[in-house]
C-alpha cells in the first residue's frame, strides 16, 4: 500500500476512533486499535529521522495506549527506542508517553 494511501486511511480511522471515543462507543477500543496499525505501517514506510517516521511511530504507541492494549504500545516503544536513527527527541517523547501511558492512558 502507498503511503499516501496509508495517510489517508490513517486520517479517516482517527476521526473514527475520536467519534466513537466522543460518543462513548464500544467501537472506539477498536477503531483505536485500526489508528496504531496502520500508524505502525506509515512507521515502517518512513525512517524515524523523517518527521512522517516520528508522527507515525508516536502515533502508533499513543494509539496503542487508546486501544486498551499496553503490551502493544510497551512492544512498539521498545522496537522504535532501539533504531539506530531515531532522534534523540522522539526516544524522550516515547519514554514520556510509556510513563503517562502506563498511569492514565486515557490522558494521551
């Protein structure tokens, strides 16, 4: 799949996520979870030191944490944390989102 399509998809499942979330929905768990997959994809598609690879791959563990599923999000930050190019700034806001996400996910 392109990437433009990718951002496309992406865009549509967060307005997705946010309506069910707004409307208190049993939907949004999954519809967050559809947000960090395909987050995962554009992350995969874009080095970490490209600002679409930083987006994505916060996005990817912030909508992990929305999704219900902490191992996830804990599993994704660690595999970003470790890329040889990710900037120094994305590892400080990952780490932070590990920190807040682990306390009150709904915060993110």
């Amino acid at each position: 799949m392109e990437t433009d399509e990718l951002n496309t998809l992406v865009t549509e499942a967060i307005w997705r996520a946010e309506e069910f979330e707004y409307r208190g929905a049993s939907d949004a768990l999954q519809a967050w979870a559809e947000v960090s997959a395909i987050e995962e994809e554009l992350a995969k598609a874009f080095p970490p030191s490209d600002f679409q690879g930083l987006i994505a791959r916060r996005g990817a563990v912030r909508a992990a944490f929305k999704a219900g599923d902490p191992a996830r999000a804990q599993a994704l930050a660690d595999a970003y944390l470790v890329e040889g190019a990710a900037p120094e700034s994305l590892k400080a806001d990952l780490r932070e989102m590990l920190d807040q996400g682990n306390q009150s996910p709904e915060n993110l």
